[in-house]
C-alpha cells in the first residue's frame, strides 16, 4: 500500500488534493455567511443537509480538476490556461447545479450562497496552485543521487533525470572499478568504489543507488546501515526504477524474492475483486447499453455475418477461455463501414464486460492474451506466466500507461503488469478505473 501512496499517488499530489478539498470547503462556507437568507448558519449545515450539499458542489470541482489533467500537470506553464481551465471547470458546476435542481432541488445549495462562494473558491483556487507551483520549483533543487556501478538501467533513469527536472532528483555520478565501457554513458565517472569515502564528503548525496549489486562487498553493510542512519537513503536500483516509473524492472528482480514474496499468491481479496468488478460490468452495461443496441444494429445492418466473435484467451492460472469483441472486419477482408471507427476508439472490446459478469475476467487486470501469444512469451521472457496469477482484465495498469498510437511492448507491458501484481489492491482498481474515465472524457476513446 505505500508503493501506491508514494509512487501511484504521489505525497504532492495527495497533499494537493487534500489541501483544495478544505481551501474550496471554507470558501462555500464563507458564500454561506454571506447568503442574507440563511439566518443560522449552523443550522444549515447540520439540519439542513448543509455540508452534504456544499460536499456535492466541492466533488463537482474536484472532479473537474482531475478531468481537466489539473493532477497530473501541477506546473503551471501558462496562467491564462490555468484560468481558461479552471472557468471551465466551475462552469461545469454551475451546470451540474442545474442538473440535480431537476432531479432534487432540496440537493442544491442556494444561488446566494453559491455564486459568491465560487467566485471566492475561484480565486483562492488560483491563488493557491500560484503558490504551489512556486514551492514545487524551489523544492526542485533537492535530491542529489550517487549510483553505485553503471549498468542500462542506470542509463535509463539518468536520462529519465535529465529530461524531467520537476522529478526533484539529479544525477551527480557513479562510482565503478571495472574497466571502462565501451562507450562512454551518459553520466559522470566519479572514481573507483575504493573512492566511496572521498565522494561521501565532497559530493554529500542524499541518496546512494546500488546500481550493480555483484559490486557491492557484504563488509560494507554496516556503512551503508550508518549513512542511512545518518540521513542517507540507501537503495537498489530496481527499488529506484519502481519508483520513478511505477513499474518493475524485470532485468532487476530477483528471482528467489519473486518466490518467496507471496506477492502473486490469490488471497480473500480476489473474491471481493470479483465481486466489485462484476457490480461495475453490470452497471456499465446498463449505462451503455443504448450504444451497444446502436453498434449491434450498425455492424449487423453493414455487412454479413455475427455481431459478436468469440476468440481464444489465457485466463486466471493458464485456463483457456473465449473472449467476446465486436465484429469490424467484413468475411471477406477489410474493414466494415463502422468496423474502423469501433478499433480506433476502442469500443471493439465492449463486449467483455459479458466475460466480467460471467467471471472469467475482472474489470482491472492484465491485458488477456492468445494462447500462442502467451505461450512464446512464456518462453521468451522470465516472470511472464505470472500475469496469469489473477484474472485479465478489461482495463489495465500496462494500457492506461500506453500513449495513443504507440505500439504495444511487451516487456514494458509485462512490468507494468508485475507491479500491479505486488501492489494490487481496491485502491489501484479504483484509481485505475478513474484514470480510464479521465482518458475517456479527454480523448473521446477508450482505455480498453
């Protein structure tokens, strides 16, 4: 669980978050005392439904903010599009306001209350990510990292530094006594390990990255308890590289800790799992359920043949099963008039969510593959059969980290895959799922 906290949720970013909960609370509170119609203010949060009502109105921001990438891009490279997005965003509340005085006007809070209340949560909001912004640039400078022993994993994350600063770590060098490689790396040859004692006091790193552990010796186990005593975080590189990219190096794990970990084990919490997954399939279905009858009628007025097909997958421990999809290709090759359009947004796997209800998948897991597919991967790549440990999933860590248009890897999507295992929780799910949603409503396609 703090892998999530510390690598999926960022301590900034839940600090954030958590921050604009209370800064947009006390603002619409202030719009409350500043409503001449509420006589006893107290009376209206707690007998009137006050603070569920006012809680609605902050969820609506929040969200609005989460949707808007206002989470994921905390630097603020232009005020004026801050402003334009966060116009937009109280814009929608204004809008969803609207929307449930339809539905129950007894949910809404009053117009008197609520326009200056967001007009005051639209400049403290402002304000606030000004100062946050601000902070996080001087907090930049933090974070000074020594590898021990130069390896391709070191060279990844190095450049990973350098091309994000606002990670608020830097390279300062490695230390290394083999012979030199063959071509020079991207990163600063400071001395041998016989030099460790001299680096510690010249360069003072706040964190020592063990970057070869065959070049570690057992003897200098004490020193590095002291220097992590003394302040001194004290890592290997896989731990780093976690970290960073919330994914598992699978050139750094170690096999007898992969099996001894119970990590990849089921547990109790499989059948909750189970049960959550198949209550969203069902109420997802529902929802979509005008779309599927549309695509359905589309595909089956357009060209011969079934709607759905049914193609073999991998599932939970290695058993086969038949995945459902929609039919876009015509019998006799080429693309049906909507077969496209159902690929390029992603809405040729809505189906699955049959194989959710029927529970051969669950809504959040690793990407389901063929099993010939799966079979060479088994052969190819170490660790790989463990993705099928859990069940496969509609929507995965792997997929919602691909870029649109990128082609598939494998081995990427293998230790994304790997992390989800060691950290899957209701939590990641859920964050998963929320994360699906935001790339829906941003890119109009979607996460499966």
């Amino acid at each position: 669980m703090s892998g999530i906290l510390s690598t999926v949720i960022p301590v900034r970013i839940f600090t954030l978050v958590v921050a604009e909960i209370i800064l947009l609370y006390a603002c619409f509170l202030a719009g409350a005392y500043a409503d001449p119609d509420i006589g006893d203010v107290g009376v209206f949060l707690l007998y009137d439904s006050g603070l569920f009502r006012t809680a609605i109105v902050v969820g609506f921001v929040v969200l609005g903010l989460f949707f808007r990438n206002l989470y994921a891009e905390v630097r603020i490279r232009s005020r004026l599009a801050l402003f334009q997005n966060l116009c937009v965003i109280f814009g929608l509340a204004f809008i969803g306001q609207s929307v449930i005085s339809y539905l129950n006007p007894d949910l809404i809070i009053p117009r008197k209350m609520m326009l200056p209340g967001s007009i005051l949560a639209f400049a403290a909001v402002f304000g606030w990510r000004l100062l946050f912004d601000r902070a996080a640039r001087s907090a930049t400078a933090a974070g000074h990292v020594l590898f021990l022993g130069m390896s391709p994993t070191v060279i990844k994350i190095a450049g990973h530094f350098s091309a994000h600063p606002e990670s608020g770590l830097m390279t300062i060098g490695y230390l290394e006594s083999g012979p030199p490689a063959a071509s020079a790396p991207p990163v600063t040859k400071l001395g041998t390990m016989a030099d460790l004692d001299a680096v510690l006091d010249r360069a003072i790193p706040d964190s020592i990255v063990i970057g070869r552990r065959q070049d570690i010796r057992p003897w200098w186990t004490d020193e590095f308890l002291a220097l992590r005593f003394g302040g001194v975080r004290v890592e290997e590189i896989g731990t780093l590289y976690e970290r960073v990219f919330a994914r598992k190096c699978v050139t750094e794990i170690w096999p007898s800790r992969t099996i001894f970990n119970g990590a990849h084990t089921p547990d109790s919490g499989d059948a909750f799992q189970s049960l959550y997954s198949r209550t969203i399939a069902l109420a997802v279905a529902v929802v979509t359920l005008p779309l599927t009858l549309t695509i359905a009628a589309l595909i089956k007025i357009s060209s011969r043949g079934p709607v759905l097909l049914r193609e073999p997958r991998v599932g939970l421990n290695g058993v086969p099963f038949e995945a459902y999809r929609f039919r876009c290709t015509r019998q006799e090759g080429g693309f049906t008039p909507i077969g496209g359009f159902l690929r390029r947004h992603g809405l040729v796997w809505m189906p699955q969510l049959l194989n959710v209800l029927k529970g051969q998948m669950a809504m959040v897991g690793p990407r389901p593959e063929r099993p010939f597919f799966a079979r060479r991967m088994n052969d190819l790549i170490p660790f790989y059969r463990q993705r099928h440990s859990v069940k496969p999933g509609v929507i995965g860590w792997a997929r919602i980290h691909r870029q649109r248009g990128e082609e598939q890897d494998s081995l990427r999507d293998l230790e994304y895959d790997l992390y989800y295992l060691e950290n899957r929780s209701p939590l990641l799910d859920f964050f998963i799922l929320a994360l699906s949603l935001k790339t829906v409503a941003r890119s109009g396609r979607s996460a499966v």
